[in-house]
C-alpha cells in the first residue's frame, strides 16, 4: 500500500459531492417528485419521497464517488505486473462504522415512515378501523363516499346525500374525505393519482382512506390491481370542484339517478358475497 491519505481524499471528495448534490435533490429535483401537490396527503407524499431521496444521496453518493477514485488511484500503471491490494476483511473500525451508519439510517427511516403514516394515514388504505384519522379543515365535516369496484368499473356511492351511486366521481375542495373502499367480485384497487390515495377494493372488506383535498383539480382513478381481462380499462376521470359546484352536482345526480337508486340495496359498508336470488 502506498502511504498517501485515501481515506482522507475519498472523504472530502465524498462531502463535496454531498454539498452540492443534496440540496440540488431536496430544492429542484424533490419539488417535481410524484405525485404532486394536489391533496393534503399527496403534498405529504412529496416531502417523504424529497426525504428519503435526500437520505439515499450520501449513500449513493458513497459508492460512486469510491468507485471513481478508485479506478482512478489504484489503477495499474505498469499492466505487466496485475497486483491485488491488501483486505479490507478484519478492519474493525470499517466494520464499526458501518453498523452505526446503516443502524442510525434504517431505524430513522422506521421511525419517520411510523410518524408520518400517523399523522393522517398518508392517503393509504387502513382498513375498516382506521388509527389514523386526519382532523377536517374548519368550519367543515367528514364527506364519505364509497367506492365500489367490480369487473370492470368504480362506482361511487354516496351515503349523506340519499345513498345516491354515480358513475363519475366529483368532490368539494377543501374537504376532508373518507373513502370507503370495497368490491362486488374480486380483487381491485382504488388508485386516485393525483389526490396521493391508493388503497386495496376487497370483496367483503370495508378499507378506509382518508384524504384532505385541496383546490380544484383534475384526477385520474385507475384500478391497480390485477383484476381480469379489462382490468386495463378500468379507470375514471374525477375532479375536486368548489364547493357550491359539488353540492349542485350532487343535487343534479340524485334527480338524474332517483329511478336507480330506489332499487339499490340499502347502504352498507360491504356487499359480498351477494344476497341469493329465488328462483333463480
Ligand atoms: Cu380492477
């Protein structure tokens, strides 16, 4: 081994690197990181994926940076002679250091990803008891919508306004929503992009997710779980609409649908298996 400080030059070359690339992530790439900012927890999503992608940099940063030293400074001058440098097998404070670094970093990314995913439930489906419950904005009350997924649509059910099901879905800005998700048939997903939601359409499950929105916006619904043939076609176009826009809408669903919806079953959080028809 020759005597010049490697170690030292890798590592300063290591923390220039980190100077100029971390905050490049965090203030011009994490801003355009998915899925945007059009929810309170799509918004959140954002800030987790800018955090993580910042934790990861130094990593990566790690191994290229060696990497590129390395084929530079223990590159073989004279190729008659191909020596191997010395182990690094044994070297206790290699070792020392590396089960503090990866320690420290997967027990914050545990406990960031825990705190998180409590403080609104992140847009994720939680089941039919949900522990993680975001407030509503002021002034304002919980809307429940249910989402039914069948071979091969969603529809949206619509409990405090008559028990209405639509085919589109629109929602009021601003407003604190709680999707109950379920199935008719098989295993679907209920995947709204842009509003940061996804959560499981199970046949026989109630799946709660909650998401606060935010300003009008348009939002793509597609199922994300293998789900037969049409599985592909089976997605919407929704929108987040002021709120008096959603209350007239509702209203001209509930006229428009009334012959529909005095034959739906009554409101209920699951519909499977389906009630046996006589005779039939
Ligand atoms: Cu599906």
């Amino acid at each position: 081994m020759d005597d010049k400080p490697h170690f030292r030059n890798v590592a300063l070359l290591w923390l220039l690197s980190c100077v100029i690339m971390v905050p490049i992530v965090v203030f011009v790439i994490g801003p355009g990181l998915p899925p945007g900012n059009g929810s309170v927890q799509a918004s959140g999503q954002v800030t987790d994926n800018t955090v993580l992608l910042a934790v990861a940099t130094p990593v990566a940063l790690g191994v290229l940076v060696y990497m590129a030293y390395a084929l530079w400074a223990f590159r073989e001058r004279t190729p008659e002679v191909v020596l191997d440098g010395p182990p690094i097998r044994g070297n206790a404070s290699v070792q020392f250091w590396w089960l503090v670094v990866t320690t420290v970093l997967v027990l914050f990314l545990a406990g960031y990803g825990s705190v998180r995913l409590l403080a609104d439930g992140s847009g994720g489906g939680q089941g039919p008891n949900p522990i993680a419950v975001p407030s509503p904005p002021k002034g304002t009350s919980v809307l429940p919508v249910q989402v039914i997924a069948q071979q091969w649509e969603f529809t949206y059910r619509f409990p405090t306004y008559g028990g209405v099901q639509t085919r589109d879905i629109e929602l009021p800005a601003n407003t604190l929503i709680r999707f109950n998700v379920t199935s008719l048939d098989v295993i679907h997903s209920f995947w709204a992009y842009e509003l940061g939601v996804k959560a499981d359409a199970n046949p026989g499950v109630n799946n709660v997710a909650y998401v606060t929105t935010k300003g009008p916006l348009t939002f793509h619904v597609r199922c994300a779980e293998l789900c037969g043939v049409w599985h592909g076609y089976m997605f919407n176009t929704g929108t987040v609409v002021p709120r008096a826009q959603f209350a007239a809408w509702i209203t001209q669903q509930r006229v428009q649908y009334a012959p529909a919806t005095k034959n739906l079953p009554p409101y209920s959080r699951t519909y499977f298996p389906p009630p046996l028809r006589r005779g039939g």
